[in-house]
C-alpha cells in the first residue's frame, strides 16, 4: 500500500467547487470502492465557468494544444475512474490524486465514464506489465498526455511514473486556476535525472523533515534524493555491524525504510552516500589507528589511511550494511553515490612528502610509477566493487576523485557528480565529456545551499537558477564547450540542487526548508523543460504561491 500523504486542503477547491452549477447524481461509494455500471447518458452534465489560459504548473507543460471548450474542474460527484482495475500499477497513483481533489471516489474495472470524470489509463503494449513504482530507466518513461474534453479529463502515460507526473498537474493546476482548459497536454522531462541531495550528518534532520521535503519536490517532479549520512560531524543511520559509530541522533533502519518507501511510492529514487577516503570523521573516532596521518604524525581529521590493510574492511563492512538497507527492485536502476572529493592527502602541495606511507603504498601496489593518485583511485575502484556486489548499478563520485594520467583509471561506469573547479588542479567538465563520461550538474556557483555561508558560498536564489543557469553550465556561470552530441540528457543527464549543513546551527530546519523552496521550483523548471522560460520571474513566483509550492 502507498503510504499516506497529504491531501490537497479543502479550501483550495471551494472556487472551483462553487462554479459547478449541477452534479451528478448521489454517488455514495467511499475513495477507492467499486460502484455499479452506471449509464452515461443518466449523469447530468456539470456547470462552471470556463477554465481560460494555458495550464497553471510548474514545472511548465512542454506542449498544449487547445481546444474550444470549458475545460474541466473538480465538481461535485465527480470520480477517478480506473479501467485496469485495483490491483494494476496506476490505482495508487489514481487514489492518491482522488485525496488531493478533496476525496473523490475511485471506481475500477470496466466502468462507464461520466461527465466530470477523471480517467486514469496506461498507454502502451508493455505499461500493465511493469512493476509497480519501479525507477524509470530514462525520461520517456515520465512522459504523459492530459486531455481536457466534453467536461470529461483523460489521463494516459506508458508507465506509472508518467502517470504520476499527470496527477501532480492536475493537482497544480486545480489550486492555481481552479481547473485545466480544454484542450490536450503532451509532457515529458527534459533531462532524466532532477533532483535534490541533503547533508544529513552535519545536521540530523527528522524523518518528518525529510518526508515534506519528498512531497513538495514530487510535486515539482523532482525524482531524485540524495542521501549524505556520514561524515565528520556525524553518522546518522543505525548500524548493527558497527554500532560504535552511530550518533547519537540517528535514524533508526525502520526509520529509513519509510523514508525510502514512501520516496518509491512518489517516483523518487534515492541516492545514498557513504563519502570516503575522506569525510569519515565520526567513523574514524573509533578507529584512531585508521586515521591518516602526515610525516609528522599529525592527524588529519576524517581522512582514512588508504595504506592501512584493515581500511577498507571496515567501509566496505559498512557499504555492504547499507545497501542491504537501501534496497533496489530487481533490475530497477540501483544508485550509490562513493564520495570521493576532498581527500586531504591530496591537496596538500607535496602529498608524497607530506604522507611518505601512501606514497610507499602506491609504489608497492602498482610498481615504481604508481602514485597517490593511483593509490586513491584503486580505493574507490574497490569500494564500487562492493557496492555493485550488493546490486548497485548506477555509481557516482564527486568530480574531484577523478584523476588522470595515472596507473590506475576510474571505473568506465562511474558518473562525474561535477560540484566544483574552484579547487587546484580540478579538471573542467569538458574533460570529462570529452573522455567519454557522463556528467550530473552539482554546479557550486548555483546549486549549494551551504549553511552559514563558509568559503564565500552565498545562498543561491531561484531568480538566478531560473534566469541564468541550465543542466550544461556545469562549472561558473556559462555553458560547458563541447559539441551538441555532448550536452544531451543522455550525457548530462540531469541536476540535483545540494544542501550543506557545514554551520549547522546558522538556519533551523523550518528555516532550510523555506529557504530551498523556491530554488527548487527553478531547477524543476530548467531540468524539465529546456526552453527559455515564458514566464516572468515575477509571475512565476506568483505561480508557486497559487499552486501551493512556495510555503
């Protein structure tokens, strides 16, 4: 069963409900029962204002052809009609979209469909046969139609997912206009991959928190969360093999497991991240002979001696615990995000001066020429291993792990997770195209909502995401320099907008949640449609407050 979400308010379906002058006849059943064949003809037409304009969303439709006529609103008597039956893959998308218009009811089977109706169907020889709420395997998986005709609304998609996307419309465009108008909807995503990731370790956020956030970024059909649960300051999720290391606040595995349900049931996949060789601070409190150590035998904080034979045990102990808990249906895209960035060994201006025992380590392992780089690249090669052993499928690391010119190259699968240049050294994100990589855009100069401010981050602004900013500028503020065959969603699959909690105390949770809403709403936008945007900033933030998405 999906698990429960929020209704759309009452309130928000009184003009709409107030403008349908005749209903249909009593109609008795509850949200989700069978009612009898009922011929259509017996069902009076319903009365309302026509719904003008285009269709009030966000992210914006990418085609409407309209048609003459009313449109379609929820009126009172009106049903969510499901042909498949209860027991195919759309009935929770269907009884879920019947709960935000205000509890209307659900009939299966083969039943007539009336004036007013929501039809609900698959398109497609292989829609019915798909796993319930399976990821997507690519963005025309999420495409749907809507059409609005005779005060009758029919909704059809080749997969669940799709049809999910049509109720989010629907649901929008009910709040922000009251209905949708005549006419037909075609939509579908332009870049595959949209979506947000939080860093849960510096900051514990409840599971509360996390499941609002999974609501408001389903209704922007945002379909990714991305999960960062250790580091330095904390590890936040139970661990029966090493509970030595888990903080104090935590989420429990249970905990967890609804939070993933319910991400699945919204069409969201998550992305956890267990980020080493660095960024493992409260693990490494309870292994000090594990912590990196330069020539002089200072620690350096979170960084895990990659010499040591015993480290990679010991995360791979954990990455085996964890993916058994962020499980993945069978043959559905599986992703594990590895870390990699910031191993401090290798941002110091001599790292094999500076930690003589990685550089001794690398040479053994990979003969005279190999180096640190080698060493730390041979690590995340073997922690990918693990996770592709316990059925991880889709790899990432952050841009700097990657190194080139060494012994050792970069498993061919993994994706570049881009978040910065800044950093000496770093490679732009050309090389990576150019290599034959694909790229998912953290772009730090737009998509880091760091708190407190550090290192010269400023909070980003939906205006400046939905004014400058698409999925190919990756790095700085303009478009990556490669051909067109490069920057396509099949290469640059996507976004995901990163919250930093590295002053944890400088916003409360209420106050992240706000502050992330509408920057949001503009990488909805400009992951799902690649046009320029038609609406002014101005109106597009009057748009998120009428379709309830802007707090």
């Amino acid at each position: 069963m999906r698990p429960s979400r929020a209704a759309l308010p009452a309130a928000a379906l009184t003009g709409a409900l107030l403008l349908t002058g005749c209903s249909h006849s009593a109609d008795t059943e509850s949200p989700g029962s069978t009612s009898a064949k009922v011929n259509p003809s017996a069902a009076a037409t319903p009365s309302w204002a026509p719904v003008t304009g285009t269709p009030q969303v966000i992210p914006a439709v990418r085609d409407f052809r309209r048609a003459e006529g009313r449109g379609w609103r929820p009126s009172k008597g009106a049903r969510v009609v499901v042909p498949a039956g209860k027991g195919s893959n759309v009935a929770d998308e269907a009884a879920l979209m019947a709960r935000d218009l205000g509890g209307l009811t659900v009939v299966y089977g083969d039943e007539p469909v009336r004036p007013g109706d929501i039809e609900v169907k698959l398109s497609g020889k292989n829609g019915g046969k798909q796993g319930n709420n399976l990821p997507v395997q690519g963005a025309a998986d999420e495409a749907y139609t809507l059409t609005a005709e005779g005060t009758r609304l029919t909704l059809t998609a080749p997969t669940d997912a799709g049809i999910f996307y049509g109720t989010r419309t629907i649901k929008q465009a009910v709040r922000a206009a009251g209905g949708l108008p005549e006419g037909t909807i075609n939509d579908r995503p332009g870049r595959p991959q949209r979506g947000m990731s939080l860093d849960n370790a510096r900051k514990p956020f409840t599971e509360g928190w996390i499941n609002a956030r999974l609501r408001e970024i389903a209704d922007l059909k945002l379909n990714q969360f991305q999960l960062h649960f250790s580091d330095d300051q904390g590890f936040r999720i139970q661990s029966d093999t090493h509970p030595e290391v888990v903080s104090a606040d935590h989420l429990t595995k249970a905990q967890v497991r609804r939070i993933i349900a319910l991400a699945r049931s919204l069409h969201i996949s998550v992305v956890p991240e267990l980020d080493s060789p660095g960024h493992l601070g409260a693990v490494l409190d309870h292994f000090p002979d594990l912590q990196l150590r330069n020539a002089s035998g200072r620690v350096i904080r979170g960084a895990i001696d990659i010499s040591n034979p015993k480290a990679g045990p010991l995360i791979d102990s954990l990455l085996r615990e964890m993916s058994q808990l962020f499980t993945n249906p069978k043959g559905a895209p599986a992703y594990w995000h590895l870390g990699g960035d910031e191993y401090q060994a290798l941002m110091s201006s001599s790292p094999s001066t500076s930690y003589p025992q990685l550089a001794r380590a690398a040479r053994q392992k990979y003969g005279n020429n190999g180096t640190i780089e080698d060493l730390t690249t041979g690590w995340l090669n073997d922690r990918q291993k693990t996770v592709e052993g316990q059925g991880k499928n889709r790899i990432e690391a952050w841009n700097d792990g990657f190194f080139t010119g060494g012994v050792v190259s970069a498993d061919k699968n993994r994706t570049v997770a881009y978040w910065t240049g800044k950093e000496i050294g770093k490679r732009p994100p050309e090389a990576f195209l150019k290599e034959g990589r694909n790229v998912l855009n953290f772009n730090d100069e737009y998509l880091y909502y760091v708190l407190g401010q550090p290192n010269q981050f400023t909070y980003p602004t939906g205006e400046r995401i939905y004014r400058d900013w698409t999925p190919t500028v990756i790095r700085g503020t303009r478009a990556v320099n490669v051909p067109a065959s490069m920057t396509g969603p099949d290469r640059i699959p996507g976004a995901r907008f990163a919250i930093w909690c590295d002053r944890s105390q400088a916003q409360t949770a209420p106050q992240v949640a706000a502050g992330i809403r509408m920057p949001l709403a503009a990488l909805a936008q400009k992951t799902w449609d690649p046009r320029t945007p038609a609406l002014s900033w101005t109106a597009f933030t009057a748009l998120a407050k009428k379709a309830g998405l802007s707090g």
